[in-house]
C-alpha cells in the first residue's frame, strides 16, 4: 500500500480503513498541549479534573483528530489530499484507553 493513492471515487461505504494504535499517557497530553499551546488545566490536572465531575485528565479533542487525520491519510497513501474531515467526540478518552 505504500504507493498506492485511494481516490474518492474508489471508496465504498464499509471499506476497512487501517488501524492506528497510539498510546496516550500524561507526558504525551502535555506535550501536545505544550506544542498547541492548549493549557487547558483539564487536559494535565487530575485534582482539577476530578473536582469538576470527571475521572481524570482527558485527552484533548483536537489531538483525537490529529491521529483521525493520520490515520486517513496513511490508509489513503502518501499522495492523497485530505481536503475536509469532520469529526465529533461523543465520550471522554482517558490516559490508557
């Protein structure tokens, strides 16, 4: 698959896209935040947190769909141009989910 581009036209409702497995620890949610300048106490403070109803610290949204993206792109090969990509979270990912 390494050369090869998906076209839209070639894409069927039910294709397999290939899996992207990441794994999501505080280090790696502070450094996203760090690089995007999202400090969001949510994303790195358990105590914060956890006094706001959650059970801890929660990845960042937009870091979800920066591997959404990746995973895309790399299932439609280096050529392919992802112009729009929409995406919504409907529950919280946690470190270590």
């Amino acid at each position: 698959m390494a050369n090869e581009v998906r076209h839209y036209e070639d894409v069927q409702t039910g294709d397999e896209i290939t899996p992207l497995v990441k794994e999501i620890g505080l280090a790696r949610m502070m450094a996203y935040g760090a690089a995007t300048w999202d400090f969001i106490r949510l994303h790195y403070d358990a105590d914060y947190a956890r006094g706001l109803g959650f059970e801890a610290p929660f990845v960042d949204g937009q870091m979800m769909g920066g591997f959404l993206t990746q995973q895309i792109q790399d299932w439609a090969g280096p050529e392919a141009f992802l112009r729009k990509l929409a995406f919504r979270n409907r529950v919280m990912a946690y470190p270590g989910d």
